[in-house]
C-alpha cells in the first residue's frame, strides 16, 4: 500500500493485527493510535464493531510512528459488510 510503512520482520513491533477502528467514514486509510483498539481475532472485531457508533472492524497494520511522532495504524482491509 503507498504510504504505508511496511512491518520489520525483524521486529514484533508493528505487525498485522485485528481491531477496531473508530472513524467518521471508512474513506480513511491511516489511524492514530487512540482510534484503534486491537483485538485478538476477526470475530472479537465484529462482535466489538458498532457501525451507528462508527466503530467498524478491520485488519490494521502498525504500529509506526509518523513523522510527526504519533503512532499510526495503516488499514489493511475492512471485516465485515462492504462500505
């Protein structure tokens, strides 16, 4: 994906992971840290996701830090219903 920082085999630190993402629209394709709540699997995702909440379920890529500093989650894919 362009723009995203790819996770360092080397490392545990930013890893494919389940979550759930808190966002106005699905649109976006990068998060910050204290939008995404990781999980331990695709079903917890769905089962925690709330779309008319706007806590949708989702494959993430990260941590990474920006440039900026802040510690960012890249979207890998949507779980669940299409947008």
């Amino acid at each position: 994906m362009r723009g995203m920082v790819p996770p360092d085999p080397a490392s545990s630190v930013s890893q494919i992971r389940y979550a759930v993402v808190y966002v106005p629209k699905r649109s976006r394709k990068r998060f910050s840290q204290g939008c995404v709540e990781v999980v331990d699997s695709d079903w917890q995702a769905m089962s925690k996701a709330a779309p008319e909440q706007r806590r949708f379920a989702a494959l993430v890529s990260g941590p990474s830090k920006s440039s900026e500093g802040q510690l960012l989650y890249y979207l890998v894919e949507w779980l669940g219903e299409e947008p």
